[in-house]
C-alpha cells in the first residue's frame, strides 16, 4: 500500500495449492496483504521454469519483464528497484 502512487503492483502465485480454501487459510497465516491467485500449467507456462521458490518476475510499468529473483525478496530489494536511477 505504501508504493500504491509509484506504479507498483505485486500479486502472488500459488501452485503448490489447488482449494481456494486452503490458499485463503495461508494468505491469513502469513499475513500478505497483496492479492494471490491459483497458478495452473498454463500460468506455468508463460512464467518459465521455476527452480527455486519463491522466485520473483519484476516488471515494468509498460509489461516487460526486467528482472528474475530466486529466493526471498526483502522490501529493501524492492525500493532499491523502484528507486534506481532516480537520485
């Protein structure tokens, strides 16, 4: 909610679950406050191959994909991107 004004969105996928029930029950566990959705093969398919989770796919503003993170992301990590080349 803080980078609302800034372009930023971030949306979870979720393929290790297939109940919606159970994905609501984890978003509630882990406190996310950004919107999940149930990933299928075909999600999978136009995401690539993730070997490691959680994997991240950073996009810009216009759609195009410009970076890949394996593994946790911090917030810091995040505003680092958002504030690159802005000083």
């Amino acid at each position: 909610d803080k980078h609302k004004q800034k372009n930023l969105m971030v949306l979870g996928v979720v393929f290790d679950y297939k109940d919606v029930n159970e994905v609501k029950e984890y978003v509630d566990d882990m406190l996310m406050s950004y919107p999940i959705v149930l990933g299928d093969d075909s999600v999978a398919e136009q995401i690539g191959k993730m070997d490691v989770l959680p994997t991240t796919f950073i996009y810009n503003p216009q759609g195009k994909l410009v970076k890949i993170k394996r593994g946790v992301v911090t917030r810091e990590f995040i505003e680092k991107l958002m504030f690159a080349g802005k000083k």
